[in-house]
C-alpha cells in the first residue's frame, strides 16, 4: 500500500450501463480522482468500436473486456452482471491491479472486505488489499448514521423500517413505474416484469420470496453487512418496503441508547459532520425524496423523544441510492486505497 501521493491512476469501469455504473463514470468525469487514462468494457459488446460513450466531453471506445486488456492498469471499478464482476474481481491480484466492485456481487464473501468509507476503511490500512466490495446502499446510510450516534452514546437496540426506491431494480425498475403510472392514469392495461404486483401508487412490503421466518434475502443481506460492517454489540434489525418512488432510500429508524438525553443533545452527533445533512426543527423544507435526489449527503431530520417509552428517539433519514450510497463510498475506498486523502 505504499503508493505516492499526486500519482495519476489508470482506470477502468467494466459495465457501463448500470445506474451505478452511470453515476462512477459522472462522477469521475468531474475529476473526482486525479486520472491518467480512463477505459471502458462491456461484456455485451461484440464486435469493436460498435459501442461508444463519452467521458470528460471525449467520445470513448466500449471494449469488450479481454482479461489481456486489464494489464498496466491502477484501478477497476466493477458493475456489470454478478458472474462478470466475480470472474474479473478474482482477477485483480493476478493482474495487479485493485478492484472496487459496486453491484454487491461479492457481498457473500467474508474474506473480501466489505467497507464504508468512514467507518470500517480502517481494513484497507496497513495491508496489500487487491479487491473491496461496496455494501447495499442502506448499510453505507445506516452504518454511517449509527456510528456518528455511537460516538457520543451506547446503543441499546436499533430498528428501521425502509422504503426502498425502485432504481434498487436499475432502468427496468424505473421504466416499469413509469408505464404502469402511465397506464393508470390513461386507464390503459398494466404489466409487470419486475414487481410481482402493482408498483405504482402502492407499497408492496415482499417483493422477493420470503424465508420460513419471513424475511427475505435482500433485507438479510443488509443485516449480515451491518453485523460485518459495525460489529455492534446492540439489538438490530429492519424491514424493506417497495415504495412507488424512482430515486432515494427512506428509513423511519428507532433507537433506543442507555441515557435520556434531550434531542439538542442527538441532534449534535449530526452537526458539523460532513457527510450529514441535518434537518433542525421547525425548518420550511422537510427532508423529502425530491430533495436529496442527487444530493452527496445523507440527510436525517425530523427527530422525535418518545415520552413513552425512555431513552427511545426516532429519526427520518433519506439519501440518494446512487450518489452516497454506491459511488461517492466506492471513491472514498479508491482514494483510501491509493493514500490519496
């Protein structure tokens, strides 16, 4: 891990249609990191210069991504299908090269580091680290929220209730919402590809098969990653709602900590801390999916003491799935990886 300041990275995004691959290479783009040479692959591409995309106002070549081909790079970014990002992820060390994958596709690996920037990154320290998983986007929220929470008090137990957007389903979630709103409003037929039911103007609370206990395994990923991710030493547990909304995850979290604080005193362990926006009370703006869309921040607001039940608050967080919640971590990880801080 001994790598010069001020060095300038060879990079490469291999995916380039994904919401999340779209949002890396944007964000890049705007020289988020000092880059010398920036490719892009597509497994789907077939035949060469039959795919082109721009990157910094320059029209780019889509390559199909020939394992050869990844040689002499400093950095790729992962996002295209699970079996493509497993087979060049593995690829990494071999090659010589790090790899941020950002579609979760190695989430069931423990011997991949699973980080959030701010967080756990303290595992990319001290060791040669070839290839770093980002985690679901509500594990990047809820770990960060939760830790700015633990530095000032002891958690006790943690529940959230999530209302997931459908760009967790990429373009076909959006595109779906989209024409059935479409249908409804013109009082046309409705389809559905993605969602087992209706998604638009309605809230479906299974959207995959659940288990004998009745989670599914999207809301059990979440909870394995905050195990790995914090280690808490307190209660937790969620449940995942598909709500009818294109971008931004909503959480409805409680908490309960082992003193009763006021709310100026939480409010504090959100203040002045970069990666939070925080919505005081009484504000003319509630903290809404229309919003944070897009926004680089993870916005909390709206806090509540339950006079009922002591040392019990409740909080709204709202931040965008594909700004905070994939690229901006998987960024902090490459300039943690390069000690570019």
């Amino acid at each position: 891990m001994s790598k010069k300041a001020g060095r300038q990275l060879r990079v490469a995004l291999i995916g380039t249609d994904s919401l999340r691959a779209q949002e890396i290479k944007n964000l890049l783009s705007g020289r988020k990191l000092p880059i010398k040479s920036m490719e892009f692959y597509d497994p789907e591409v077939a035949e060469e210069y039959s795919k082109l995309t721009e990157f910094q106002e320059e029209p780019k070549v889509i390559h199909h991504p020939y394992p050869e081909l990844l040689e002499g790079l400093d950095l790729v970014f992962l996002s295209a299908d699970r079996e493509t990002n497993r087979r060049f992820g593995q690829l990494a060390q071999e090659k010589g090269f790090k790899a941020i994958d950002l579609e979760e596709s190695f989430v069931d690996r423990p011997e991949v580091p699973l980080v959030v920037a701010g967080v756990n990154d303290h595992l990319l320290e001290d060791r040669e680290v070839s290839l770093v998983s980002n985690p679901h986007p509500v594990t990047i929220f809820l770990s960060r929220v939760l830790t700015s929470v633990r530095d000032s008090f002891r958690i006790k137990k943690v529940l959230a209730v999530v209302l997931q957007p459908v760009s967790a389903f990429d373009s076909a979630g959006i595109e779906e919402l989209a024409e059935q709103s479409y249908a409804l409003l013109s009082s046309s037929s409705l389809s559905h590809k993605i969602f087992g039911d209706q998604i638009a103007f309605n809230f479906l609370p299974e959207i995959e098969k659940a288990g004998q206990d009745g989670f599914m395994a999207s809301e059990k990923q979440i909870i394995q990653e905050m195990r790995r991710v914090l280690k808490p030493d307190f209660d937790f547990s969620l449940s995942l709602v598909q709500a009818p909304v294109f971008h931004v995850y909503s959480l409805a979290v409680y908490l309960e900590v082992d003193e009763d604080a006021g709310l100026e005193q939480l409010e504090k362990t959100f203040q002045n801390r970069d990666i939070f926006h925080f919505q005081s009370a009484g504000s003319a703006r509630p903290v809404s999916n229309v919003r944070v869309a897009s926004q680089e921040k993870i916005f909390v607001g709206h806090l509540k003491k339950d006079q009922s039940l002591p040392r019990s608050y409740w909080l709204w967080v709202a931040a965008d799935n594909l700004t905070v919640g994939s690229a901006l971590n998987a960024l902090e990880i490459a300039r943690k990886l390069f000690n570019l801080d």
